[in-house]
C-alpha cells in the first residue's frame, strides 16, 4: 500500500455508485447490491445471492484532481473443484470517457464450489489494495469499473486530491435484465461486457440487471425493474428457463405476460425491448436441463450438456425456438395496444453464422470476442434510426 501524507479518504456511498440498486453495510464496508433488499429478502436461492452481489455494471464516479487512486476492497473469488484456477477479478479505470488502466486484487475470500456434489465452501481471506498512478493532472471524471464476476466490498477510497460526485452527464438511462451472458460471462473485463459495451456505443448509462442463471421471470425481478428509473428497459428471456428446466409453456406466457404488466406499471410508455435468446445449439430443439459435462475437466475444459429429449417438447418442454416463438407472438399480441414495445430476436446478435465463427466455448457462454460482437450488433440495431432504442429527442 502507498503511503504520503496528503491522501484525502472519500467514504464509499451511494452517491458515488452507479449501476447498484442497493447498497449494504458489512463489517468491512460496503458491498453493492444489483437487487433491493426486499427483492433478497424473497428467494433463499444461492446462485441468485451470488449472481446478484456480483457487481456487473456497477462503477465508482467522481470527480477529483487525484492523480493517484487507491481503493480497498474484499474480493470473493470463485474456485471450481477439478477446475483450473480461474484469473484475479478485473478493475477498468476510464477517464473522461476513455480507458485508462485496467488491474485486478489479489488476496480475498474464496467460495469453493463443488458442481459434481452439490456443494460451496466458504474460505476467508484479506482484503486488498488497487492502485492506479500517474494520472494526468486536473480536473477529470473518474469511473472505476468494479469487476463484474467477483463479489467485491468496498473498504476504503482514497486519493491525493479531494474527490466530488461527478456531475449528471445527461445521458439516457438504460435498464436490462438478462442471464449470465447479459452478466458478463467470460467476457475479459466490466467494460468488456456486452451490455457495457453497447451502452458504450449508444451513449446511454447502463443498469445492468443480469443475472447468472437467475433470468427466471421472477416477480421481485420484475418489481425492481418497476421500481428503477430509466429511460430505456429490455428483457432478454430465455435461456435460465431451459437450463433450469423450470416451467412449461402453460406457464411461460402467464409468465411473460406477468413479468411485462409489472414492468409496465412503473414505466408505461418506456421504449421496452424484449430479446429473445440468442442462438445456442444445444437447446435449439432439445430442452434441459443443462448440465456440466465433467469428462473435459481432464483436460481442464468445462462443457454443458443438454440433458433433455427433443420428443418432450410435445408435453410442453421448453427449448429456446419454442421460447423464441412464444415471445414473437407475446409482442405482437401486446403491441396492437403498447406502441412502445418491441421485439429482437436473439439470433440477430448471434446466429448460425456467427456460431461458425465464433462458437461458445462452453456450449453456454459466449467468450470475450462473442462479447464484443454481440454488444456491436445490439449497439446497431437497437440505436438505429428504426431501432426500439432511437434517441427521438434528437430526431
């Protein structure tokens, strides 16, 4: 840790915090939330508690002469039994509008999770420091990007210069909800995600609701994304229903009605896009649930598995085309009376020949380079003229 005389210590609240729903005193600091404390409050599931605290989106802004950053956090990191270690947390530092440093902390807790078992072990460590020097002098606004796949509390801020928020940018607020690919996935650092990336591209300030493995059409989901004041909203829905083989389609378009009326309430004439799920070969046709194929653990490669049989689908078993087909006409049947609602099918971010090229590796995830293309493809057709994310201030 550095040490001068004239570090001035700024207290992590949440005024300095964009992207965090909520945030919670803990013994060490504080610890960003991407869900409301009533919304944790209603489901005792651990993905959903871990994927939410995870903070994807979520960035420290000021404004400060500072040409030193230090910041204090206690990482949780994730370690997978018969897996490779995976990489240290990453931390994007952008000035101005521009990338200027990226690094990662080392140390912290550690959650060893057994996926063969079943289990979690939770191992504790200390906290650490990261540091960024010789920033240029003067008056900059500073966003820390805090890794978007490691649960991160923030202890302490401190800089050589007095830190202020920064001032409102006056850029449209976007809210979007998703899996774990909207959450980041395998994507190489926060600003790497797509939904950063294309927030990035459209000029719009991100609130990133995804969720690994909890895109549920939960209602506390449904009411937070109510309750949270934006400019713009999607729901991409899909994925989290096959994996987890959770309802049928009697069930799903109740569902996919419900989950719009909540939304609705709180933003009723919001430009909404619903995204269908992108294309994955393995649920095309078959449903779940998914599940991890421990063979290439060998060889240190994880992959999923469809486990469910094509034949199903004639009960009711949900794959991703029936669920893109049921989400068409949701839409359409809606639209008739919500000229504000709109449709992308998933395909057109990642389809049949963008799989050719660049395949998820994991048969679930897309890795950093699908990332990338997929946040570009979004940027394009949802801001375009014609796109459900058009900005008609300015037309």
């Amino acid at each position: 840790m550095h040490t001068q005389d004239n570090w001035t210590t700024t207290p992590v609240t949440a005024e300095l915090l964009r992207g965090a729903l909520d945030v919670e005193r803990t013994e060490h600091g504080v610890l960003p939330h991407r869900l409301p404390a009533r919304a944790r409050a209603q489901c005792a599931d651990p993905q959903l508690a871990m994927a939410e605290a995870q903070p994807s989106g979520v960035r420290l802004v000021f404004r400060t002469r500072s040409t030193v950053i230090e910041l204090d956090t206690l990482p949780t990191k994730r370690s997978y039994v018969g897996a490779p270690p995976r990489p240290d947390g990453v931390y994007d530092l952008v000035v101005d509008g521009r990338p200027a440093g990226r690094a990662s902390v080392t140390g912290g807790n550690v959650m060893i999770i057994d996926m063969a078992a079943g289990t979690a072990e939770h191992r504790p460590g200390p906290p650490g420091t990261l540091r960024f020097a010789g920033l240029p002098d003067g008056a900059k606004d500073v966003e820390l990007w805090l890794p978007h796949n490691e649960t991160t509390e923030l202890i302490a801020l401190r800089t050589d210069a007095p830190v202020e928020p920064a001032p409102d940018p006056g850029r449209r607020v976007w809210l979007h909800h998703g899996s774990s690919i909207s959450h980041g996935s395998d994507a190489a650092s926060p600003t790497a995600i797509w939904p950063a990336l294309a927030a990035s591209l459209g000029g719009v300030e991100l609130i990133n609701l995804g969720l690994a493995g909890s895109a549920l059409l939960d209602p506390f989901t449904a009411r937070a994304l109510r309750d949270t004041p934006a400019d713009l909203v999607s729901v991409k829905i899909g994925i989290n229903l096959v994996n987890a083989d959770l309802m049928r389609l009697r069930a799903f378009g109740p569902a996919v009605h419900g989950f719009l009326d909540t939304v609705r309430e709180g933003h009723p004439t919001t430009p909404l896009l619903v995204v269908s799920p992108i294309l994955c070969p393995i649920h095309e046709d078959t449903p779940g649930p998914s599940a991890p194929d421990f063979t290439g653990l060998t060889e240190g490669r994880l992959r999923f598995l469809a486990m469910g049989d094509p034949a199903e689908r004639a009960v009711g078993k949900l794959t991703l085309g029936v669920i893109r087909d049921e989400l068409a006409r949701i839409v359409a049947q809606r639209a008739a009376e919500d000229p504000n609602l709109y449709y992308l099918d998933g395909r057109d971010l990642y389809g049949e020949a963008d799989s050719a090229e660049l395949p998820l590796p994991d048969n679930l995830h897309p890795d950093a380079a699908t990332h990338r293309h997929i946040g570009e493809r979004f940027a394009e057709l949802a801001f375009a003229t014609d796109g459900a994310f058009h900005d008609r201030r300015v037309a």
